[in-house]
C-alpha cells in the first residue's frame, strides 16, 4: 500500500490533552476536500448531497455505520458515517447532524469531502469508493507531553497492544477494538484504539490499519498521546499515569 500522498493536517500541542472521553468538539478534528470535481449551487449535485446527509443521520445511529448513495450518474453521490465504537446512537447523531453540514461549509462547490470528529467521521464522494482502502489522506495528532515510561519500553508495549487491536478490529463484525495495557513499573496504562469502516474486509482492515500503525512515528512517537487518522481507519494511543 502506498503512503500517503497528502498529510492533511499537523495538529500539534493540543490544548485539550487528547482523551477518549473529550466531551464537547464543535470544531472538527480534521477535514479534507477530496474530489477535484465542482457542483453549483442548486445543481442536481448539490440536492442530492444534502438527501445523502440526511439519509446517513437515519441509517448510521442505530448501528454506528452506514452507507448511501443518492441519484444517478452524473450526478451520483455516495457517503458513509461512521461513529466511534463505543458511543451511543444519540451520541453518534448528535455528532453526525454537526459533522455533514460542516464538511458542506468548509469544503464549498466540492463534490467531495471527508471530516473527522472525536465521535463521528463523514465522508462523500462523487464516486464509489465503499469496500476500498483509502490511504490518501490522514491526520496526525498528538499530545505534546513526552511519555514518562522508558521510551523503548513504551513503543514496544504500544506496538504490541496496537498489534493486538488490529487483530481483534478486524476479526469483529464492528471493525473496532479498544483496550490497554500497563508499561513501566505498573504505574503506568497505554491506552488504544483501532477502528476500520465497516465496508472493508477483514483483511483489507488489516492493512489499512497496519499502514497508520507503521505511520506513528511520523508524528507521535514517544508523545503521551498519538491518533492518525485516516479515510478508512484510525489508530489511538493515550498514555496515563496511574495514580498510586
Ligand atoms: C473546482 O474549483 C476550484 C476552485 O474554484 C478550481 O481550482 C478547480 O479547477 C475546479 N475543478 C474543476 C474540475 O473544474
Ligand atoms: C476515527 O476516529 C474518529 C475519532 O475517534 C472517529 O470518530 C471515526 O469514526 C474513526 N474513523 C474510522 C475510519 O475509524
Ligand atoms: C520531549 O522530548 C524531546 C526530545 O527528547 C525534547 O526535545 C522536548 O523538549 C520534550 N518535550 C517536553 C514537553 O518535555
Ligand atoms: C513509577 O514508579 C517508578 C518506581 O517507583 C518511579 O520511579 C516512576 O517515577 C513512577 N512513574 C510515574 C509516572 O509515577
């Protein structure tokens, strides 16, 4: 697979020290315009792209995944939303019915568009692209605290439980894995997450999320926190001290 051909976003020192339970987001944690391709206002393009976000505020919620496409070719849109594993469904459109009318206001007149939330992803397009990986864009983001666990120690446990979440995400009918592992003297917790769109095989996951593990370093080795952040899936790692 190839790496990717645009970093999107380098979100660095975040204010809010990146956790799984950030509460209230109303600014996207990344975004990309991805289809070189126009529409109009008031163009067939355009009504069909507003019915598709408002199909996916039906069909994701109740499962935490679904899929759309709406009207016909040349005018086709198809989308997917996409909710964190562990979310409820009224979480999941809370974050939905913020998540598509934000990619529409930032990526105006393009046909399409992917933005992600710490809940929720949306993506369209002009064309189909379910059940395929797509690496071409990804967002690192990281916390700027370094880990205080030996760094060898922390990327070996972190990989390891990173490998261990890609294995089980992708067996698992939901395509998500979370969980955690102690490093150090035990005082510490390294704390993870896979996710895969549910339209990729088992295998495909895999590797999509064997490519954003092998891209860790590239932004957050050795950080308290690291997420990158992809069109098909995601990884997290959080480290926290234990208190003793
Ligand atoms: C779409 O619009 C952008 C910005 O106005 C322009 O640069 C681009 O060439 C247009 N794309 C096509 C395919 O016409
Ligand atoms: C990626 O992570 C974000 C934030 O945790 C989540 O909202 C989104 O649904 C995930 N996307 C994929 C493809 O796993
Ligand atoms: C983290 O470690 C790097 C490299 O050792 C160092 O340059 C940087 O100042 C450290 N950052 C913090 C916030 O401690
Ligand atoms: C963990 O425990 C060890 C040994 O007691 C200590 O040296 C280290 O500072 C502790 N780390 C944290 C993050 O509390």
């Amino acid at each position: 697979m190839s790496s990717p051909k645009a970093i999107a976003y380098f979100l660095s020192l975040l204010s809010i020290i990146f956790s799984l339970q950030k509460a209230h987001a109303a600014d996207p944690l990344g975004y990309s315009c991805l289809s070189p391709n126009n529409f109009t206002s008031g163009s067939p393009y355009e009504l069909n792209l507003i019915k598709l976000i408002g199909r996916l505020y039906l069909k994701t919620p109740p499962i935490g995944y679904g899929e759309a496409s709406v009207g016909r070719h040349p005018d086709q849109t198809y989308g997917l939303g996409l909710c964190r594993g562990d979310i409820s469904s009224w979480a999941c459109l809370d974050c939905l019915t913020k998540a598509g009318p934000e990619a529409l206001k930032l990526c105006p007149g393009t046909k399409g568009a992917v933005i992600w939330y710490d809940e929720c992803m949306v993506k369209y397009m002009d064309q189909d692209f379910f059940g395929q990986i797509d690496t071409s864009v990804a967002v690192y983001l990281w916390n700027g605290n370094n880990v205080s666990a030996p760094l060898g120690l922390f990327n070996q446990k972190s990989y390891e439980l990173l490998g261990q979440l890609a294995d089980e995400a992708s067996m698992g009918p939901k395509r998500y894995a979370s969980g955690h592992t102690e490093v150090g003297y035990g005082n510490d917790t390294i704390y993870g997450l896979a996710q895969c769109t549910r339209d990729l095989s088992s295998s495909d996951c895999k590797k999509c999320l064997s490519n954003e593990i092998n891209q860790l370093p590239n932004c957050c080795e050795g950080k308290q926190g690291g997420r990158v952040l992809g069109e098909s899936c995601n990884v997290s790692l959080y480290q926290s001290m234990n208190p003793i």
